[in-house]
C-alpha cells in the first residue's frame, strides 16, 4: 500500500509539471507537498516581468518642490513657486544613467505632496503655476528616447494637496458613481479618444484622469510605480486599483506595475537583500482581483518550508522584488555640504546583490536645484558603470568543456567545467531557464586542486545570481546543485574576475 502511495504521489507531481505553465496557480486543500512543489515550478513570469529582470538596473529620479525646500515629504501647501527650476537637464540625467549600465528611468510625476511636474488638464497645482511653466516628464520621456532608455512614472496615490486644499478631492465623501475617464476639458482635447467607464467617487477620477494624461501623451510607459506610503488619512478614501490596473492594461500593456501583483517591494529602502528572494511567492488570495496590496518584509517569503505551511487554499504568484535605494541620504536632493553620497564600493556592493540576488535594482539618483544631477553623484554612477563593464563582460568560461553528471537523485546534477588554461575569477553567475520555473534550491561551487575543493554556497537561483568569493586560480570547475524542486534548468553559468572589490 505505501509503495502505490508513493507511485501516485510521483504521478500527481509529474503531471503537474508536465502541466501549462502560468503566472498565478491555485493550491487547493488536497494538494500534498509534493504537488504543492511541483505546481511552484509551473509558475513563471510574463513576457513583461522577464523583460524587467533582464534590464535589471533602473534609475529613480525624485524631483519636485522638495528639492527646493530640503525637505522629504512635503506638507501638501507648498505654493508652487518654490518650483524655480529654470530648466531640467534632462539629457545629462539619461547619459549619466546610460553609462552606469542602467535601462530604465522612473520619474516622480507626483509625490505625496500632490504637485504634479507635466501641466495637467485636471490640476494647477503644479508646474503650469511655477516660473518654470514647463513640463518635465516630457523632457525626460524624450531624452529617456533619445538615449535609448525606458520611461516609467510614479504617480503617488496619497495626495496632501488634494487633501489640504479647501476644494480637494482626496476623502472628501464623494459618492462612488459611473464615471467615463478621461473628463474632457474645453480647449484641451486628447489625440487617444479611448474612453473607460467605471464607478468611481471623487478622487479615484481624478487619479485615473491623470493616469490617463501620463499613459497616453509621453510615448510607451514601460513601468508604473505605485507605494504604500500615507503621510496623512483623510475620509477615509479608498483606492479603486482595479480599475486604475484595467486602464493601465488598456493604454500601456507592455508596462508592469510596482507595488502591485506585477513587482513587489523587497521590503527596505537601505539596499539590504534576502539570501533567498524567491520570485514564486504564496498569496492568501488570487493576485489577480486583489484590491491592496500589503508590504511584504518577512525574510523568508517563498521557500520550500514557507510554502508547505501555507494555508490553503492559497496562490502560487510570480511576482519579482524590486530593491529601491537611493544614493544619497534621503530621496530628494538637499545640498551639496553635508548630505552624504554612497561611494562606488558601496553602490556596486549593492548591485551585485540586488541583480544577482534574483531581483531588480531601481537606484534613485535626485537632480538638484540647477535642473542637473550632481558631478558627486555623476562620478559614483560612472565608476559603477565602469565596474560592471569590466567585470561582467567578459565570460572567463568561454570555451570551457561542459561535463553533466547526475548525482544519487537523479534530478539533481552538477556541471563540470575543464578550461585550457587555469583562469583567476572570483565571481561566479547562474541563471535559470523561467520558461521552465524556479527549481534550484541550493547549490555549491567547487575547484580543482588535486581534488574538488568547496569555496562557496548558495540557494536559490531564479533569473540571476552571482556569486562572490576570494580570488581562485583553476583549470576546473564545478558547480553542485544540492537541493531542487524538479529538475534544474540552467540556461547560463559565468565566471568573471573583479579587480576592484576582494570578497
């Protein structure tokens, strides 16, 4: 009887691996451990979640009247003529981030101040009633083009302004009633005469007025930012994301959005990692017609353990982390004297653990007062761009003889590597084929020295994960997969030699 036990138990979990994959899958309350793992595997992230591991590095660009004022979060009151921007550089910002390696830029379009850095149809609590009258988004988005880089935006859902303001919008009782976005303005038509229609209350329109204005007349949106944080509360105002995400999906469906079920936040802003970011996490409920969102900041959020004490019913989601951190100390610039910059080391230490620790890194770098990003800043960016290209470019395993060899389990192999010639690296990168799921668990790294010699550790794999340790000198390699949830599959394995930090 345990010997057909266990032969359906195998059965269940081939099948289930041998099922289509998907970005959400549902665990029902028959589902033993071994179909629980084997339902993990079949999750996978979308063409649009991919194509944000791969880029990898983002800018963050915090910019608005807190630059002016030295502040980090604004009081909603600001007049909007502490906004004396003569005009942005935008393109020194995007050859800046363009030499450091990065592919993508963020703008904060609107903080929680409310004041809004494009001349809205909907508001003029913006840069229509500064000095500067102009429109920094669209600067950005066409030097983000002319470089060659992504444009994203972060809209800020809390809104002091609205707040504030005698005739503000935010928790003002509104009732929720049939709505079309976007309200049309006399004199101020749009070129996208796509039209929605949901109920909505006073705010929520707003917001989606504006989503619309940003989604629609600055060129493709490749990301949308949204967070959790709330200086204040006021009427207790609710957020309609379902119906900001139907919109967002309508006029940008390349775009994924943070803070949602598309990239999480990986839970501080100090640039820390997990040692196991698992992109294949448990959700209590289907991702898909959650309203809100909660900040996950357990250190263990998918492994092995987490999952099979879930309770269930429960959804397996793909859902990568994104690590933001800024390379001053706060969001916004303040002054050139006495806020302090993270050093190279520091920023390219945070790198190599955030996009070699199965996550994205979004790095926020504030322009100052001048419209320009600051030559301490700019002079960090390039030596960390630097660094990468000389580390990260060069495969030192090119041309090396692959030898496969399967362990006791035999799902579980480990990967020989002989070159010609002995080779000094000290960073090691695998990386997993996501068409067939996150399945690594653990794995080691050996040299040859008249026998195999452990130098290093790790757990799980996902899109990438680089591996540091002291400077080996060796002819072989090999690297051990000790513990996976099915069969591992690397579509890469890199050594690289980093001159400038010795782990």
């Amino acid at each position: 009887m345990r010997k057909i036990s266990l032969l359906l138990a195998l059965c269940v979990a081939l099948n289930a691996c041998q099922a289509p994959t998907a970005r959400t899958l549902r665990v029902d309350a028959q589902d033993g451990p071994e179909t629980v793992l084997a339902k993990a595997v079949r999750v996978v992230p979308t063409p649009q979640q991919l194509h944000a591991l791969e880029n990898g590095f983002a800018a963050f660009v915090h910019f608005g009247p807190n630059t002016f004022t030295g502040v980090e979060w604004g009081s909603g009151i600001e007049d909007p003529s502490v906004f004396a921007l003569d005009a942005p550089d935008t393109d020194q910002w995007c050859r800046i981030f363009k030499d450091a390696g990065m592919k993508r830029v963020i703008l904060t379009a609107k903080h929680h101040d409310g004041f809004v850095l494009w001349p809205s149809r909907y508001t003029q609590h913006g840069v229509a009633s500064s000095p500067y009258r102009g429109d920094v988004v669209k600067e950005l988005a066409a030097s983000c083009r002319k470089y060659g880089l992504e444009f994203g935006f972060y809209l800020s859902p809390a809104d002091l302004y609205q707040m504030e303001a005698p005739d503000g919008l935010y928790g003002n009782g509104s009732a929720a009633t049939l709505r079309t976005v976007p309200r049309p303005v006399e004199g101020r038509p749009f070129d996208n005469k796509t039209t929605f229609r949901a109920e909505l209350d006073d705010y929520n329109e707003y917001f989606m007025n504006q989503l619309f204005e940003l989604l629609t007349e600055y060129g493709p949106i490749s990301e949308v930012w949204f967070d959790g944080a709330h200086p204040k509360h006021k009427g207790g105002q609710q957020y309609n994301y379902l119906a900001w995400k139907e919109l967002i999906h309508a006029l940008a469906p390349d775009a994924v959005v943070f803070g949602k079920e598309d990239l999480r936040w990986c839970g501080n802003e100090a640039g820390e990692t997990r040692t196991a970011e698992w992109n294949v996490i448990p959700y209590a409920q289907d991702p898909a017609v959650m309203n809100m969102f909660d900040d996950l900041t357990e250190a263990d959020l998918g492994s092995r353990e987490r999952l099979l004490v879930q309770e269930k019913p429960f959804w397996l989601h793909y859902q990568p982390a994104e690590t933001d951190v800024s390379i001053r100390d706060g969001w916004f610039w303040r002054n050139e004297d006495e806020q302090a910059v993270r050093s190279a080391d520091n920023v390219f230490d945070i790198w190599e653990r955030a996009v070699g620790g199965n996550s994205i890194l979004l790095l926020n770098v504030p322009p100052g007062r001048d419209g320009r990003i600051s030559p301490r800043d700019s002079s960090v960016l390039a030596e960390v761009g630097r660094r990468i290209r000389d580390t990260y470019s060069n495969n030192l395993l090119e041309g090396a003889a692959l030898s496969s060899f399967a362990g006791s389990d035999r799902r579980i192999p480990s990967y020989e590597y002989t070159l010609p010639l002995a080779v000094r690296f000290n960073r090691l990168e695998l990386r997993e084929d996501l068409s067939k799921g996150e399945r690594i668990e653990a794995f080691a790294v050996d040299v040859w020295e008249d026998g195999w010699r452990e130098i290093a550790r790790g757990t799980n794999v996902g899109y990438r994960r680089i591996v540091r340790f002291p400077t080996q000198n060796a002819l072989r390699l090999r690297v051990r997969v000790t513990a996976s949830r099915a069969k591992p599959h690397l579509s890469a394995v890199a050594a690289y030699l980093s001159e400038t930090v010795e782990d």
